[in-house]
C-alpha cells in the first residue's frame, strides 16, 4: 500500500475550502483511490500549511495513475497552482 500526504500553503485562504471539496471528490472519479481525504489544518504546529490530504492506493503504478488522471490534473491547474505558496508532498509504502 501506498500513502500520499500533501501540505498546502495557499496565498488566498478563501480558495481553500473550495480545493478541499474538489479533493474529496476525486475518490468517486479515480478508481485507483482506495481511500482519500482532505481538510483544513487546525494545529498550531503547521508551519504555515493550512490544509492537507491523504490518499491510499494499492501500488507506485496507482499513485502514478492517479498524478497524471485528468480529473487529478483538473484539479490542479485549476484549485491548487493559481494559489500555491508552499506544497510538501510525502508518499511512503506500509
């Protein structure tokens, strides 16, 4: 099993929740999304990332899949990169 975990920093917090819903919505679209869930950060220990997510596929080939589907990539042109500061990405195998 794959875990990918994502930090967001955006420049316009009001696009945020609007990112997290589209996020959440990609487990219907992507079949190769076992889980995947998406919200904003409440700790004070962040460091300036306001939101995150975290998915779970089955292999590197799934995570592959996934970062090049359409729907991800729509995403992504459209709710993540216009108002990125900061993303730290980690993906590890369990």
């Amino acid at each position: 099993m794959i875990e990918h975990v994502v930090l967001f920093k955006f420049s316009d917090e009001a696009k945020i929740s609007q990112a997290v819903e589209k996020l959440n919505a990609l487990k219907a679209k992507i079949p190769q999304i076992i889980e995947m869930s998406a919200g904003t950060n409440f700790s004070d220990r962040g460091q300036g990332f306001q939101f995150g997510l975290r998915m779970l596929c089955r292999s590197k080939e799934d995570l592959q899949t996934y970062a090049t589907h359409p729907a991800h990539l729509e995403v992504v042109h459209e709710d993540i990169l216009p108002y990125k500061e900061d993303i730290l990405v980690l993906d590890f195998e369990r």
